[in-house]
C-alpha cells in the first residue's frame, strides 16, 4: 500500500493571531492537493483559534509536550491536555528542543511512549549536526536516536508515528541536503526499521524530510522513493507553503 505524503507546517515561535489567521486563510482558500496530508503546528497559545480557522482537510498540531499527565510542572503542556482539546498529532525530539532544551534521546523516547498511550500521534524528529555529518556518522546518530523510541514502543504503535529526519545543519541555515543526501539517509532509517523492527513497519513508516525545505527544492526531493512527505520551518510561514504542499503533484506533471 502506498504510503501517502505528508507534509508539516512548524511555525516555531513565529506569528500573531493576526497575522497567522491570515496565512491560514490563505491556505484554507488554495487549492490543496487532496492526496497529501497537511498538518500546522502554530505556537501553543494559538492552537485552538487556528484548529477552529482552519479547514477541515488540514489539521493541527503541538510543537511539544511532556509525559506527565499533571501536576507541577509550570509552562509545561500535558499530552492529556492535547488528547482533551481532540489534537491528533505533536512534534516531538525536534532538534531545537534537544540542543536549547538538552532533551535525550531517552525523554523523547517517554514521550513518545506516552503520546501514542493518550491516543496522539507522533511526529518524531531525528538528525545530525555538521560535525556528525562531517565526520560519517550520520546513520549512526539516527540509529541511536531511533533505538531508544524502539525499546519503549510496540510494532504496532509505530503505524502512529511519522519520522521527520531533519539534519541540524541544514535547519534555518538555507542550507539544504542534496535529494540525494536526503534519499541515502531516509533508505538507511527504512533499513533500520526492517532490521530492528520488521519489513512490514519499515514498509508502511512515513519518513519526511526537514531542513530549509522551500518551493525551489520540495519537487526534487519529493520523487526521491524512501521521501514520504516534509516538515517544513521558515517557508511555513508564507504562501509558498501551498507549492510544498503541492509539490508532489507538481513533480508528475
């Protein structure tokens, strides 16, 4: 069965209501195509105005959350709270909150866990940085990153979980890996999955790519085969967010 594409929207801790109303209704008047799942993840205090803007084909998303059902833990989101408020996907272990907010690999593995328990589906980031690039190690950096989600989720529950591989380097830098990078890491992240997990999983697993994707690059890496979709920063936040989500289409014609 094919894996349908999907592409993310992170808006980062960008917009006013203002302004993010307006770009949503932008998009909520494009003509999006229908065979592409369109997900945008505002900051968390527009959440609810913008899931009730948007248009039904696109849905809405958390940037974050922690584990622990409640308590005190001041500033912090519950995935409760987001399973309460009826949200069907979070970002989690984006490489912004595993660099500035030092998460391990072993925090995000438990809320992974915990999002899939709540009935919230994963986005699930993974990457190197320059250095690890560098120095060969981008397989192994992934691996280990995916290794700790594996030991505390089930075969089964990896059908909530869409993979966003986002090398560190190439996010906000205008730096971009070629399709062909991107492609060589997303089959070595299938390889894995087939290995560690099973074909099957490693078969139906959406693998998107993040990293200054923009409209000029989104058609050539969306025909790379092991490439399901991307989690897209910056160009979120203009219209040409509709060319990235139409990519796809564009690329057949």
């Amino acid at each position: 069965m094919a894996r349908k594409f999907f592409v993310g929207g992170n808006f980062k801790m960008n917009g006013s209501l203002d302004t993010l109303t307006k770009l949503v209704t932008q998009f909520n008047e494009a003509d999006l195509d229908p065979e592409v799942e369109v997900v945008i993840a505002p900051p968390a205090v527009y959440i609810i105005p913008l899931r009730d803007h948007a248009r039904k084909e696109i849905s809405v998303a958390a940037q974050n959350a922690y584990h622990v059902p409640s308590g005190a833990y001041t500033g912090e989101i519950s995935l409760h709270q987001l399973k309460d408020l009826d949200l069907p996907w979070v970002i989690l272990g984006h490489s912004e909150r595993r660099t500035l907010f030092h998460e391990t690999d072993e925090l995000v593995a438990t809320k992974t866990a915990a999002s899939i328990k709540v009935g919230v589906d994963v986005i699930l980031c993974v990457g190197e940085n320059l250095d690890e690039r560098e120095g060969g190690k981008t397989a192994e950096v992934v691996t280990r990153q995916l290794a700790a989600v594996t030991k505390t989720i089930s075969e089964e529950d990896w059908k909530n979980v869409v993979i966003a591989y986002e090398p560190v380097w190439a996010i906000g830098t205008g730096k971009v890996a070629t399709p062909q990078q991107a492609q060589d890491t997303h089959a070595d992240i299938r390889k894995y999955l087939a290995s560690a997990i099973s074909p099957a999983v490693a078969e139906a697993t959406r693998i998107i790519y993040g990293g200054s994707v923009a409209a000029k690059n989104a058609k050539d890496l969306s025909v790379q085969p092991d490439i399901d979709g991307f989690l897209v920063g910056g160009a979120s936040l203009k219209p040409e967010f509709v060319e990235i989500i139409n990519a796809k289409k564009g690329a057949k014609l």
